[in-house]
C-alpha cells in the first residue's frame, strides 16, 4: 500500500470513526455502511484538506470509495 493510500484510509476511518483496520483500499460506501452521502461530504473534504486540493462538486458522488479517491488524487497531485 502506497503512503497516499495508507493516508486515505486513515483519513476515511478517523471521518467513519473506525478503527484503522476496518477500513482497506477496497473500503467504499457499498462496504461500509457508515459511510453516508453527509460522511462521503465529510470524507471529500477531510480529504481536501490532507492533500491541499480541491475537487469539482460534480465529482463528488463517485468519490465514494477509498479506490476512487485514490485515483483521483493521482491525477489532481503533481507529479514527485
């Protein structure tokens, strides 16, 4: 698991108040029934905040799953 990865799943249990290990990359609003449309809001901006970008709010219902996110943020994040 990559460090960005290991960050949003961190970022995603701390919003879902789980335990780190509750949530994985194949963690999504289908898997885990605490993440709601008000916590995937929470989740996007948690996210935002982490990583210093922004999303358009049109992305924001795909943005429901760990994996989503992920590859989201490969393309918003300059390259290292």
């Amino acid at each position: 698991m990559t460090a960005s990865l290991e960050t949003l799943c961190r970022i995603v249990a701390e919003v879902l108040e789980l335990p780190a290990t509750a949530v994985d990359a194949g963690a999504s609003s289908a898997t885990l029934p605490e993440w709601d449309s008000l916590r995937n809001l929470q989740v996007v901006l948690a996210v935002e905040g982490a990583f210093g970008v922004r999303f358009r709010t049109e992305e924001l219902p795909a943005l429901d799953s760990v994996r989503a996110l992920g590859e989201r943020l490969e393309i918003a994040l300059p390259p290292v």
